[in-house]
C-alpha cells in the first residue's frame, strides 16, 4: 500500500459491555497503549472463570457470554451511561433490566435479568466483571480494531451478492477508501489519523460471531468459512496500538505513515 492510499473514518464505536449493543461516538481520544475509552470495560462471566478484579488478567472470550455462542444478545438494545456507570438494557422497546455496574446491587439486577432468561445456555450464576483499567478483548494486548468497508464489500461479493451489515465485525473504526483486502498487508506499519499514530500488529482472524445479524439476531450467514474457501484464510480486518495519542473522529483520514530516510 501506497502513501497516496488513504481511508477514511466513517464510524466509530465502543463496546461498554462485552457481547452487547455497539455504541457509535462521534469523535474520542486515544491514550497510548489503550482501548477506546470503556470499550469491554465489562463482561458477563459465565460461569467461574478465575478472573479476579483486583489482578485482572486476559481470559479467553468462552468465559463469558457472546455472539460467538450466544446469538440472543444481539436481541438486546443496551445503553451505557459514562456519569453514572447504568446500564440500561431494552427488548423489543421496553426496559428489561437497568442498574449501576459499579454497586453489587446494580450488578445484581444485571445479572438476575440474564439468570432468568438466558437459560439453557449458562455454565454458572452470570456475574458481571471488571477491573480498574482493563478491558475484555479478544485479544490479551490492548487494541484498536479496524475494519475495511471494502473488504466487507468483497464478502458480499462471495456470497453471490447478498448484504453484510458491518457491525457483524464489531469493530472500533470503520474505513472507507483502500482496495479491498489491503489493510492485511499493514501489519508492521504505522496509521496517522491527526496526532494520533496507531501500530497494526495483527490481522484479525473472524469467528462465528460475524454469521450473526446484529439486527435480527439470526445466525443466517457462514461468513468465516466463505473467507477460508475464497481466501484460504479467516482474516477480515486488522488490530492496532495506540502509539501516540490524539483525538480522532468520524470524517477523519487514515493515512500510511512512510519510514522516515535515515
């Protein structure tokens, strides 16, 4: 990829709460060496996981519920709320459940809501977790998920032309502007998106939460093995760190930052 193959940011979104609703945001500043802000603050364990709050480390997403296995999630429109730490969870327009995540009772009112309805899939009493900065990814490092719009445009392309929503991807930044397919051979380079400087340092490699329909909540497409037969991989999309920080927003442009000649 070329310095004159620049994208640009045409949405950006955060996941509060692993498994559910994407929330779209406007602008936000990046800090180095983190996640958009509160993105997977939260998870819902399912079952004991050892995860401990007061020492969180990585644990892999079967610990917790998610699209992957658990597609109802997407059923649920929830809104987190930055002030107050509520999080209010609606189905089919009514409020189901809502609660402070950072008081046991508000937590409590969560997880009573997902006890009661989300059976046979539990492994164990569902209890939200979190602890101080950390954030529930896929991945153990700290990252930005990038996706290409046009690379989404491709996979509609293998499926004989039928419409893939992005948000199947749950990405951070969503881009418009390179080739399709480009954005995997950035790994090793450096994105420019104003002050900020995001490091790629891994391709993404989809699961089964893609073949889920963030609207409908249906599991109606098998998205990750059309890649495997068409690419002869599973990648769609890409990771990056944040190395410098700076504000970005919707609107902005991406750019390949060139080696700079010694």
């Amino acid at each position: 990829m070329t310095a004159s193959h620049t994208a640009e940011i045409t949405g950006l979104y955060r996941y509060p709460i692993k498994g559910l609703t994407p929330e779209r945001l406007s602008r936000v500043s990046l800090r180095v060496g983190q996640t958009l802000p509160a993105d997977r603050r939260y998870a819902i364990e399912n079952g004991p996981s050892g995860f401990n709050p007061e020492a969180p480390e990585w644990k892999p997403k079967i610990q917790f519920l998610m699209l992957a296995r658990n597609e109802r999630l997407a059923a649920l429109d929830s809104r987190f709320d930055d002030e107050t730490n509520v999080l209010t969870i609606r189905k089919d327009g009514q409020i189901v459940a809502s609660g402070d995540l950072e008081t046991a009772a508000g937590r409590a009112a969560i997880e009573a809501y997902f006890t009661e309805n989300f059976q046979p899939e539990l492994k164990g009493p569902p209890k939200i977790l979190s602890g101080r900065d950390h954030s529930f990814s896929d991945v153990a490092r700290k990252v930005v998920s990038i996706i290409n719009l046009n690379s989404v445009r491709a996979i509609e392309t293998m499926l004989g032309g039928v419409a893939v929503h992005p948000l199947r991807f749950r990405a951070n930044l969503y881009v418009k502007g390179w080739p399709a397919w480009s954005e995997l051979d950035l790994v090793g380079q450096t994105l420019a998106i104003g002050q900020a400087r995001l490091k790629v340092i891994k391709r993404i490699v989809r699961c089964p939460a893609t073949n889920v329909d963030p609207e409908t909540a249906k599991r109606d497409l098998e998205i990750p093995p059309t890649l495997s037969r068409h690419l002869g991989h599973m990648d769609c999309g890409i990771y990056a760190e944040v190395i410098e920080g700076g504000d970005v927003g919707v609107g902005d442009v991406v750019a390949v930052e060139q080696p700079k000649l010694v």
